[in-house]
C-alpha cells in the first residue's frame, strides 16, 4: 500500500467510525435550543438595560453570572429567562474560577458542600467543581457535584449561595415539598424517554437543583437525602 | 439536508432553521469537543455555550458556505477556554465515547483506529479528528487553531507516522495527499 492509499483510506475508515453521542449530552443540546428566544431581535433590546433592572436583585442579576449549564437550566424557567437577557455581559465582564475535587472546592467554598446520603445502585461520584463567577461587584460561587451510573445515566447536584425564593416566577414546575421546603420538579421534555428531570428548592440560605435522567423518584429520593 | 438553504433561512431569523443546522452537527461538535475534552459534562457545557454564541452572532456570518467551520471554530474556542480554566490537558479517552465494532480482518479495523487516534498526544489528536473525521481542508484547522498551514501539515505527516506505527503498517516517505 503506498501512502496516499494510506491517506485516503484512513480518512475512509475514520467516517465509518461510529460515534454516539450520549443521552445526557443530546438532553442539554436539546433543552438550549428549547430556550432560543424566538427571534434574535430580542438580544438587540437587551442591550438597553437599564439600572432598574440590575438591581432587580441579586438573586436575578447573579443567575446570569453561573456556568453555561446553570444559566441554561434556570432558563428553562420562561420568565427568568426573560430577565437573563437582559443582562449585558459587555457592561460587567465575566471573570471565571474554577477548582477541582471536594476537597479544595470546600476549602474555598462559603458554605458546606451537602453530599447526598442516598445515590442510585451502581452510581460513583465522577467530579466536583466550584466554579466562582465574578463580574463587577458581584460574585457567585456555584459547587457542581457529578454522579456517573450505569447505561449513561447522569446526575448532577448544584449548590448555590442564595436566599429568596422566585415561587411566583416558576410557573412551569411542578411544586412539592423535600424535608419540609417548598421544593419545584421540572421536566423539560417530557415526550423522551429518559428526561433530564430536575427538581429545585432553596434551603437555609442556599439554592440547590438536583438533575439527571434516573426518574423523578430517584431525583426525589437524591435530593431528600441532602441534609 | 441543503445546508445552505438551511443557513439562509437562519440567517432570515428562522429558529426552526438554526435548530436543524444544530441537529445536523450534532455528531460532529461531540467527537471535536470530546477529542479535546476530558469528561460529557464539560463537552455539553462547551457544546451549550457555542450554540448560544452561534445563534446571537449569526449575523457575523458573511458567507452561509463557511457555516460548518464558523461552527467548529466557536465550539474550540470553548473548548480552549474549559481548558484553560483547568489550566491543564487530560489524555482523553475516546474508546469510552466511540461505539466498539470490529471488522476482522480489516487492517483498518475501526476499533484499532479508535485506539490509535486515542493514545495519539492532545495536539494530534485534536488536528486528526478535524482532518480525517470532519474531513475539513487544512486551512480552515489552521485557522482555527490560530497555528500555521505548515505547521498543521507538519504535525498531520507526525501523526500519520505515529499511526502506521500504532495500526503496523509500513509506510515509507510519508508524504500523503493533502488538501488545501
């Protein structure tokens, strides 16, 4: 074989390769394209903000603040996701942290990062990160807490530093309660087989959303055993 | 699919159109994000945040051909800043992320290629997958990648090297067919 066979046979080979994109990626993909506002001219209004919208409060103003993936989940609250285009990133740039393992995200975290007592047969944590987002005088510390269990299946646990609870704002949940507080499940896409259910509830001074494609039961189960 | 009819529309302002140029890529933003990545949750973070970018700046988009590498390119750049906010590069494990199917007998067997492009360094790694996989010319990785044609040309014939080696076959003065 000379070498431009080589070349063009493995470029033939590394198309046949098949590659699957896993479920818990596919739901995020899914649910960012749910949220796109429907006509981008919604973002040229967003430039205009004016200064009774950021300080709307801080709960609102640092929901804009968090990762990708938390600004996405909390956009899939319609009416807060109006308010997160309202934010105008290019007045207060974003500075972004980010540390690795329980250990040193606790250390730098404000407040006690809550393990789960209860997790799904076969589930191990993966990862945990504490991402701090700081843009203009405001910061916002988020601790992500990642569980990998068999087939694919996904759990994340969010904790946030926050008070104040939108319960008018989350028209589209599902309100419960976990261990005595109002708490708010929320399925995005209920028409696929495993969704990415998340269940939200905010507890002593702290916003927690726990996510993953396991059930609502499990979901449920998950987030009571945070004590 | 006609791309390009697609891009237009969204171009127009057409969601529905966006969202199926998105479904189209999807494959593709998975295997060039987790090429560079280390775990699926950093791949969506990135891949959620490049459809974000990619739907408010459409307007930047000049030339609807370029849609596919504008596409990738901003998907890499989030890919670079995850990266960079680990300040550190992790081997990745593409054999957890591809499907295993062997076709015996084949030199090419497609899971000796995936092992073999797996224990490729980062570098590799990132310029094989652009190349052989998205099939996109070398100008366009070089763009993206903010490194040089001769450069990229450089480390492909490395990395062809590297995988005759790996997949044992011999080839000698690797020069290969390029395209430009």
């Amino acid at each position: 074989m000379n070498e431009t066979n080589f070349d063009i046979d493995l470029r033939e080979t590394a198309k046949r390769v098949p590659v699957e994109v896993p479920t818990i990626v596919k739901q995020r993909i899914d649910e960012v394209l749910i949220s796109l506002p429907d006509s981008r001219k919604r973002k040229k209004r967003a430039i205009f903000v004016s200064a009774a919208v950021l300080v709307f409060s801080i709960l609102v103003v640092g929901f804009g603040l968090v990762s990708p993936s938390m600004a996405q989940i909390i956009k899939q609250v319609p009416v807060l996701n109006s308010v997160l285009h309202l934010v105008d990133s290019r007045q207060m740039p974003e500075i972004r942290e980010e540390v690795i393992g329980l250990e040193k995200a606790q250390e730098k975290a404000p407040f006690t990062i809550e393990k789960p007592t209860f997790l799904p047969e076969g589930f191990q944590e993966e990862s945990t990160k504490l991402e701090t987002s700081t843009r203009g005088p405001y910061q916002l510390n988020v601790a992500k807490m990642f569980f990998k269990g068999p087939g694919n299946k996904q759990l994340m646990i969010m904790q946030v530093e926050d008070t104040g609870v939108p319960d008018s704002l989350l028209s589209q949940a599902v309100k419960t309660t976990i261990n005595g507080v109002d708490a708010w499940i929320y399925n995005p896409s209920p028409q696929v087989s495993s969704p990415n259910i998340q269940i939200m509830f905010w507890k002593d001074g702290k916003y927690y959303n726990v996510s993953g494609n396991v059930g609502q039961e499990t979901i449920i189960k998950v987030a009571e055993s945070l004590k | 699919m006609d791309m390009n009819f697609q891009v237009q529309e969204a171009l127009r302002g057409k969601k529905e159109a966006f969202v199926t140029l998105i479904k189209h890529s999807e494959v593709s933003m998975y295997r060039i994000a987790r090429s560079m990545l280390h775990s699926d949750s950093d791949c969506a973070d990135a891949i959620q945040e490049s459809i974000l970018k990619a739907y408010n700046s459409l307007p930047s988009l000049r030339e609807p051909d370029f849609f596919r590498s504008w596409l990738i390119r901003i998907l890499m750049n989030e890919c670079h800043n995850i990266l960079k906010r680990r300040k550190k590069v992790i081997p990745i494990p593409i054999t957890e992320v591809m499907t295993q199917s062997v076709e015996r007998g084949n030199p090419y067997a497609l899971i000796e290629l995936k092992d073999a492009v797996n224990s490729l360094p980062g570098e590799l790694r990132v310029i094989v997958t652009l190349y052989y996989f998205e099939d996109l010319p070398l100008k366009d990785i070089s763009e993206m990648l903010h490194t040089p044609v001769g450069t990229i040309k450089s480390r492909l014939s490395r990395a062809r090297t590297e995988l005759s080696q790996l997949l044992g076959i011999q080839v000698k003065g690797v020069t290969c067919r390029e395209r430009n």
